[in-house]
C-alpha cells in the first residue's frame, strides 16, 4: 500500500520542526545535525539522485528502522538524547528538497507548468 505522500509530507515537516526545537541546546545541536546528515546520506544510497515525493514516502513506508542505526553510527555514545523520531522526519524533509518535483514548498504534479497560459 502506497503512503499518501501529503501525508508523509506533513509528518516530516513536523520531524524538522522538532528538530529545530530540539536543536536550541548547542550541545544537542551537533549531535542532531550530524544524526539527521547521517540518514540524508542514507537516503541517498537507497534512493538514488533521482527521484520523486512519492518515491521518498514509498521508501518510507517500508520501515525507517536503518534510521536510528545510521544516526546512531554519528555518536553511540550519546545516541539516547536523540529523538528518533524527530531524526528521521527530519531527515526526510530536509531530502524532500532534492526531489525531483518538489517546488515552492509543494509538490508539482507531472506535467504541470509553473506558469499556465489562458
């Protein structure tokens, strides 16, 4: 079964949100920083440089359990002040920028112009 992708979308914007309440403590800051690059670098292993929304929520959709691994790879031993949650959402909304049709803050459906002519 498919993700809804506005789904996806909204939990992940709130992931980065929490990241950026989280991320006020300095210390807590660079732990988070390198946890959610450590799960962008991932993402880009599994997904490729190409790719859509709907191709990020899909991979979402079948488990995000190597998310903790990867951000637990950047400081085992302060991995339990991470959220895993918030890592993770976060992650995949910062990744959702590279996406292929991702563009002013939404999603463009396939052949859709950014200007259309009437």
């Amino acid at each position: 079964m498919d993700y809804p992708v506005e789904s996806a979308i909204y939990q992940w914007e709130e992931g980065d949100r929490r990241v950026s309440e989280l991320s006020r403590d300095p210390e807590l800051s660079r732990i988070l920083d390198r946890a959610v690059e450590a799960v962008r670098d991932e993402l880009r292993r599994r997904i490729g440089p190409s790719f859509t929304a709907a191709d990020l929520a899909e991979l979402y959709s079948r488990g995000t359990d190597w998310c903790l691994a990867a951000a637990r790879r950047t400081d085992p031993e302060r991995a339990s002040t991470l959220d895993p949650q918030a890592v993770t959402d976060g992650a995949f909304w910062r990744h959702l920028r590279s996406a292929s049709d991702w563009a002013g803050g939404r999603v463009v459906p396939a052949g859709e112009d950014e200007e259309e002519v009437g």
